[in-house]
C-alpha cells in the first residue's frame, strides 16, 4: 500500500503532481495514522510523525512521488455576519470561548452550536445555517501554519483552575 509521510502545507507543491484528492470534514482532518481512500479511488496509509491538522488544499506526499489533495469537506455550519465592529467583537466572544472559528473577509464560520449562536445574535450579529467548507484557524501557537495536539499538555502558559480576573465558558 502506498504511504503518506509528509503534509505539503497548501500553495507549496505542484498541482500537475496531483494524484487524487480527499475530501475530509472539520473533525476528521486532526491525523496521524489511518488508511485513507481518495476520491478517484487511491488507496494509501496516512503515517505521519505526529498527530497534525490537514488544512484545505495541503497535499499528501506519497511515496511514489504523487500528492494527494486535501479537501475541506462541506458541513453544517453556523456563518456569522454583521458590520466590521461588530464582526470584531463577536470573534473576540468566541475566541475568549477557546471555539475553532474560520475567518473570512465578511463573516466568521463555526461549527453550529446553539448557545454560541444565541449569544452572537444577543450581540447583534446575524446567524445563517449553512453547509460549507470549515478550515478553522490553526491557532497562535502552531508557528508552522498546521496545529499540533499535546494531549492534556497543551501548552497553554495559564492554569485554567484559579481566577485570572476572567472568566472561561466551558
């Protein structure tokens, strides 16, 4: 069976090396082993080094000198809009929240939750439940543009269990 060992972060590689793609949700783009099939059919194991997120268009490197696509499959989910200043204010009520947000020129996507919902129309912001690609924001720690999970060490450089003088909605 073919091998996947390297992600090719997307506008890196070359697209006229491209074998397949395949099309993966939100959820199921954070990997590290497992067998995958793409979308015209080809089959190859996905090994990498260490658990990491897929991005939409990062190619897998396979071992015969092709690339696979990634995808971001289309999902549910919840497209926040208003004006820029209010835009502003509700990614800082989310990202205070810790929630996977994709940024976009003129709205913010999240997966659908109905009390992050409730509160961004609280704050004057519409809600559109749609279906659309969702490639969230790796994260200010992921220096390489591709987010790494460290289990319960996650490196966050605070202790969630005392004061701060704010508060965390779990």
């Amino acid at each position: 069976m073919l091998r996947a060992t390297k992600i090719l972060p997307a506008g890196t590689w070359d697209r006229s090396l491209e074998a397949d793609s395949i099309a993966l949700a939100h959820d199921n783009r954070h990997r590290r082993r497992i067998a995958m099939k793409g979308e015209g059919g080809t089959e190859f194991l996905l090994d990498l080094a260490e658990a990491s997120y897929l991005r939409d268009r990062d190619g897998l490197a396979l071992d015969n000198g092709r690339i696979v696509r990634v995808v971001a499959a289309e999902e549910p989910v919840a497209e926040i809009t208003g004006n820029a200043h209010l835009i502003a204010r509700v990614a800082w009520h989310i990202g205070n929240r810790h929630v996977p947000a994709q940024i976009l020129p003129d709205r913010i996507r999240i997966a659908r939750d109905h009390v992050l919902e409730e509160m961004v129309e609280r704050l004057g912001a519409r809600v559109s439940h749609v279906n659309a690609p969702f490639d969230p924001e790796p994260g200010a720690y992921a220096a390489d543009g591709h987010e790494h999970h460290h289990g319960d060490d996650d490196g966050h450089d605070h202790d969630h269990s005392r004061s701060h003088g704010h508060s965390h909605d779990h």
